[in-house]
C-alpha cells in the first residue's frame, strides 16, 4: 500500500479528509475505510507501435468506494500517472459524487503516456488493450469511466466498442462521455461551465446581487473557461474578461462573447483578438470584479499574489485554482471560495444523466437536460451553504462535510460503519 499512499496529492486528501472527518465527528472506521480504496487495479498495456516495436505502457485503476453505487470517475493518458495520483483521485471523486447526492461510488484511471507522442492508430490500440485487461472490473452496473485529462469522445467509443465486443452485445452504458450517435448525452460538453455558472448565482445572491450585470473575469478558455462564459454572457453578466495559454483579452463595458467564440473557432487562440485590450494573463487574477473564475490550472492563486486579489467570489471552475495558504488568507478577508469539489461538478452530474439514460434508451432534450443539472447543482450550493452557515466553517471544509454525512450515513445502513 505504501506505493500507493505515499504521493503529495493523496496525502493532502487525506489531511482534507482527517480535518472535515473531525467537524463532523466522523464515525472512525468508516474514516478508516475512506482512507483507503476498495482496489487498485495495475495492468501493463502492450502496445504494436506503427514502427512494428512493442511498447508497454503502465496502466491503472483504483476503485474508491462504493457505498452510494456503482464506481464513476474519469481515465486519463498523461505522462504523469502515477498509481499514487489515480488513488488520490479516484478518492476525490467519492467524495464529489457524494456531496452531489448522485447513486454512485468514486473512481479514476489512467495509463501513463503521452497521448501527443502516439498516432491516432496507436492510441486506439493501447485503448482497446486496456479496455480489454480492465474488463473483470468494469461495466455499467460496476464502474464507469469517462474522459479526462488526455482522453475524449473517441477514447470512450473504442473502450465501449472492445467491451461490447467482449460481452457480445452492445453496452452503451459501460461509458460516458460518448458522441452522440452511440447514446452520448446532450449538453455534456458543455456541462462542467453550466455549472460554474449556476453556482455562481447562487453564490451572488447571497450577497444580494444577481448575475445580470455582475462583472467576471474567466481564466482558461477552453472546455470549462469557455462554456462558462458563453452562458455567462447569455444570462447577462458582464465577463470583461477571459485568457487562454497565448494571453488575456480585456474590455470593461463587457466583452461580446459570441464574437470571441466566433474569433475561436476561426483562429484556435485569443492572441490578436481585435475588439478588445490585449492585458497580462496575471492582470486577469487581479481585476475589481465581482467573480472571478479560475478555469485553467491549479495553484494559480497562491501566496505570490493572493494581496492583490480583489474579487469577492471566486468560483473554482478548474481543479485547486486556490492553494490552501492563499485559501487561508482569502477567508480572513470575507472572499467567498466556491470548492472545486462542488462549482465544477456539472460535469459528473451529466454523465450521470448519460448512464441513466443508456440504461432505459430514452434521450432527454438539452433543455431537460440543463433544467435538471440546475437542480442539483442550485440544491448541492444551498447544503453547503447551510452547513456552512450552521458550523461556521468555510465553504470547502463545509462541501466535504456534507459529502461526508452522506457517506456515512450509507456505510452505517450497510454495515461498513458501525
Ligand atoms: P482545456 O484543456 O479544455 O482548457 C484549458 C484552457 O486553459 C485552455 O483555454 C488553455 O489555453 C487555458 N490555459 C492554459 N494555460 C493557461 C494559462 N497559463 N493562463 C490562462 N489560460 C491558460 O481544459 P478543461 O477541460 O477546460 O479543464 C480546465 C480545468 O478544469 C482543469 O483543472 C480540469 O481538471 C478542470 N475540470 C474540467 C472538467 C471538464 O469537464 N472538462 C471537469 C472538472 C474539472
């Protein structure tokens, strides 16, 4: 087990986990059983490469826990994955499936490569060999993967294709995260961003301010960053400012999103972008905005910079935008944090809508679909916030004492927990 405990990201889980355990008073053995995964699964991937060599690519998957259903949580192909990252991720994804009220269990995989060095022949063929060693473990009533870092859309296809291939008949539901054709969800690329959104009302009628002029600046344009500001922008706000890697667009009255989307699809990058000042991707963090949503990287916020931030509301679109030392001075100061446990959960919340609707072959609109992702994602921000409330602890430690409840409340009903 040391291997797979023994890395940063699964040791500050577990400090996170040890902390919110203590507020809530966590019952000890389901704290104990949380500390550690059901299985971890490794496989070594061996691949025919196009120049007729071998490869062997290492490959895992730990499956957390899964006292609220079925294992979920997404794969990733990236030179970094280690077994004791996956672990500390699939542990994560526990925890926000749980603090969302979905029926499922936490998971993460992936194998270690670069998916940029391999040939589109390549990477189906390390996919389906994977698919193939992890085929015991997963399935839809079992565990469901989706995209993550280094995968998309067509990864999913051929992982559902090998799988169904295995079990001689299709199984759609064995992964979300497909096209469309094949039983993908509507709304599902742009989930993760509608969720920003919504949690950002919600977070700025506490303040007594609606989004409907409520200025924004985005960081990251891409699968979160992007859709955020798109339905940022319809609903009224004012995002007056958004960054990719080549730099930040700036505009005070309010950026005209549309014709920033449309500057995207033509030209791949904001660089050159003409109907707005060109300013410093670290100008961005530091505006007098009313949000500010960090969608791109982690640690972007940190104590280099954390004095010069203005923004009342940050809204963690990306994954630890806010280190705990800048978290730390930030609350001192009244800055109201969304977790990124819960403000990019829209994501999970559509793929779970995909598995649903796999299982009874009946498709919902992208109407229904966003209607019921507010839903949740309104009534998981009103729980944190009351919880908040109720304990005066902030909004992070809050969102992992709700997900920790419920947990516990299942582990118990089973008999994990007693
Ligand atoms: P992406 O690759 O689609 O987009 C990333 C964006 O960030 C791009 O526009 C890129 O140009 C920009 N960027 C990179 N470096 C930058 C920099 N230095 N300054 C400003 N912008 C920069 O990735 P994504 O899927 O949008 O993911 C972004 C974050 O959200 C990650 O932390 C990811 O883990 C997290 N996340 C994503 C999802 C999802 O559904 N895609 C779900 C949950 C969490």
């Amino acid at each position: 087990m040391k291997s797979l405990t023994e890395g940063a990201l699964y040791r500050n889980t577990l400090r996170t986990l040890e902390t919110a355990g203590e507020i809530i008073n966590l019952n000890r053995n389901a704290l104990e059983r949380l500390k550690l995964p059901r299985r971890a699964i490794a496989v070594s991937v061996p691949v025919k490469m196009d120049d007729g060599r071998v490869q062997i690519f290492p490959g895992y998957r730990v499956q957390h826990n899964q006292a609220l259903g079925p294992f979920k949580g997404g794969l990733r192909y990236h030179q970094s994955v280690n077994l004791s990252e996956v672990a500390a991720l699939s542990m994560l994804m526990t925890f926000k499936n749980s603090l969302l009220g979905l029926p499922l269990g936490g998971a993460k995989g992936g194998v270690t490569v670069n998916p940029n060095q391999l040939s589109t022949n390549e990477l189906e063929h390390l996919t389906r060999r994977f698919t193939s060693e992890l085929s015991p473990f997963i399935g839809p009533d079992e565990d469901i993967p989706a995209p993550d870092v280094g995968t998309d859309s067509q990864t999913m296809a051929w992982m559902l294709d090998t799988y169904s291939m295995e079990s001689g008949f299709s199984q759609t539901g064995v992964v979300t995260g497909k096209p469309i054709e094949i039983g993908g969800s509507q709304g599902r690329e742009c989930a993760t961003g509608l969720g920003v959104v919504y949690v950002t009302e919600k977070a700025l009628a506490t303040r007594g301010k609606k989004i409907q002029g409520a200025t924004m600046a985005i960081q990251g344009f891409g699968k979160v960053g992007m859709h955020a500001a798109i339905e940022a922008f319809a609903l009224g706000a004012k995002v007056v400012a958004v960054s990719d890697v080549t730099g930040a667009i700036y505009h005070p009255e309010g950026l005209n999103i549309t014709d920033v989307k449309k500057y995207i699809d033509e030209n791949k990058v904001l660089k050159g972008y003409p109907n707005a000042q060109t300013i410093d991707g670290e100008e961005l963090l530091e505006l007098d905005v009313d949000v500010l949503a960090p969608c791109a990287l982690d640690g972007v916020i940190n104590s280099t910079n954390v004095d010069r931030i203005k923004a009342p509301i940050i809204v963690e679109g990306a994954n630890g935008p806010v280190t705990v030392n800048a978290s730390d001075e930030l609350y001192k100061r009244n800055t109201m944090i969304i977790p990124d446990i819960l403000a990019n959960g829209g994501g999970v919340v559509v793929s779970y809508f995909e598995w649903v609707q796999d299982i009874v072959w009946l498709f919902w609109h992208e109407d229904e679909v966003r209607q019921k992702l507010k839903t949740i994602m309104y009534r998981s921000f009103d729980t944190v916030f009351d919880f908040h409330k109720e304990m005066g602890t902030n909004l992070r430690l809050s969102a992992m004492g709700v997900s920790l409840k419920r947990l516990e409340k299942a582990m118990k009903l089973r008999g994990q927990a007693w």
